[in-house]
C-alpha cells in the first residue's frame, strides 16, 4: 500500500496521482505539483488515501506544497499571458498561411514552456512558426496536433439533448465509441442523428452499451424458434430494455403476432448473433465508412 492524492489540472481532465510528500490535502484545495512537464499548478480531487501499488504508475511525482495566494496570481498571469499569446499566434499562423485552427494556448507554472493545441486535416509543417514563436517569447515552444473531440472537450458546448456536453462534464477520459453501439441500441444510423458536436459519434452511446450487451446476451436473435404460452414461434423483433419479445405464431398464411415478456418464452434453437454474422460484418464495416471515424485523431 502506498499513500497518494489525486490531481486534476484541468476542469474534466484527467486525475494524476501523487505522492502527498508529508502534505495533508484537502479536496478542492490548490496545490503545486512536479509532474512530467515540469512544476503545475492543479486542483485537489481525491484527498490522502493508501492505495495498492499495482494500481499505481511508479515512481510517484512529488507534492511541493498547498498553493499560496501568491501561487495564484502567479497561474492567473499565465492564463492573461497564455490568452495574448493566443491573439500572436494566430496572426502568424495567417502569415505564414497555415491550414491549422488553433484550439488552446497554455503556459506551464514555471513559465519554461508555452503549448499551443491546434487541429489539421494533415500534417503541418511549422517550424517556421516556431522560430517566430520562440523569438517573441524568449521560452520553449511546442505545438501539439489533437483531434476534433479534444478540441471539443477544451472549448465546451452543448448536445441535442440540451445538456452540457458529456467530455466537458464528466468525462475525464474519451472512450472509443463504434457504430456497432448505435446498431445494438436500434437507433437510426443517419450521422446527423448520432453524431456529436465534434463530428464524431455520441459519447453518450458508451454509457447505456454495458446494460444492452447484457440483456441481449440473455434476449433470442431475429428468426430464433421459442416456445410461448401460446405455441411454438418464430422472434419477429426485440425490445431490449423492456425485454420483450415480438413472436410471429403460426403460419404465413395464418398467423398471429404477440409480445412476450423474456420470461415467458423458452429458447428452443437460435441462430447466431447478428454480429457474428459475416454479412453482418460487412454491413458494419460499410455503415463506419459512412461515419468519421471515432479515433481518427492525429
């Protein structure tokens, strides 16, 4: 067991942990931190806490000390300064007509180095920019290429459903999303209607995708044989999170359609899983061609 504390740098980014360094911390408190990158300035999101090393990245940076006033200002100059920076780059990315959008600009508390986050459709070639970057601010540049749904998470919006988006809300890390998910949940595959604001399907696919594969684990496939109350059938549909199951009786010339709840059906033979289908997997393959891919990210 080892004793850490958990950082968060950014509002819904990701928690690092820490060595507390003989630190008592208190959660949402402002403490400065060594991390990779050099010293930072972060928020206190899981107070001290023993925790099994196998779930933990050795060796832990250490805590330096909870934030001063003066710590504070110190970020807040770095966020005025960074928002300058911002209006500088962006004249230059012009100057040397650049096809980038620039997303983000942030100092590093130490001010040793200054980030500029910015999207592409390709690779750019900007050294140039650096010399003219590095020339003004006297510091280390780097530029960092994200994709479309980082630079979602950094500006923040809001969904159809007329929520705050769920990367700026809650989600410290992006998952990867497949249209298998929007096919498993019956919903229509049209990209306008399961594609978030940045392009890419709905994170909001990924949560519900854990109680759909388990209850469709349990539920028969189209054109399954079961047994009902009412006879012998063949699954015309499935209503997976009602669990209810459309069963065709009878024959074609007299037949009768009837819901059943998964209880009252007994699976006599089913077929594969839609999914395992070779066609299946085709259809998928082809549908994804029709989408933006979800980790097209450079």
């Amino acid at each position: 067991m080892q004793e850490i504390i958990g950082v968060r740098f950014k509002k819904v980014g990701k928690v690092y942990f820490f060595d507390p360094n003989g630190i008592t911390a208190e959660k949402g408190k402002s403490i400065i931190v060594e991390t990779a990158r050099g010293i930072e300035l972060g928020e206190v999101v899981i107070t001290n806490r023993m925790m099994q090393e196998d779930k933990i990245v050795n060796p832990l940076k250490k805590a330096i000390r909870l934030a001063t006033p003066e710590d504070e200002k110190i970020f807040a100059e770095n966020e005025r300064k960074a928002s300058e920076a911002y209006k500088v780059c962006e004249k230059k990315i012009l100057e040397h007509q650049l096809d980038m959008k620039l997303v983000d600009v942030e100092y590093t508390f130490d001010g040793s180095k200054l980030l500029f986050y910015f999207t592409a459709d390709g690779r750019i070639d900007f050294r140039d920019l650096v010399k003219d970057l590095a020339a003004i601010y006297r510091t280390r540049i780097e530029l960092r290429q994200i994709g479309v749904r980082d630079e979602v998470k950094m500006l923040g919006g809001y969904g159809i459903c007329g929520r705050e988006l769920c990367c700026c809300n809650h989600l410290s890390d992006l998952n990867p999303v497949s249209i298998k998910m929007a096919k498993e949940q019956g919903l229509s595959l049209n990209p306008t209607k399961i594609s978030g604001v940045c392009g890419r399907l709905m994170c909001c696919l990924k949560h519900e995708q854990e109680v759909y594969e388990e209850k469709l684990s349990r539920l028969p496939s189209v054109g399954a044989l079961v047994k009902t109350p009412d006879g012998k059938g063949t699954v015309e549909d499935v209503e997976v999170l009602r669990e209810m199951v459309k069963v065709r009786i009878g024959d074609k010339d007299e037949s009768v359609q009837k819901f059943y709840p998964l209880a009252d059906i007994k699976i006599l033979k089913d077929n594969k899983r839609k999914d395992d289908d070779i066609e299946n997997l085709k259809e998928l393959k082809n549908l994804e061609e029709g989408f933006k891919r979800d980790d097209d990210i450079i």
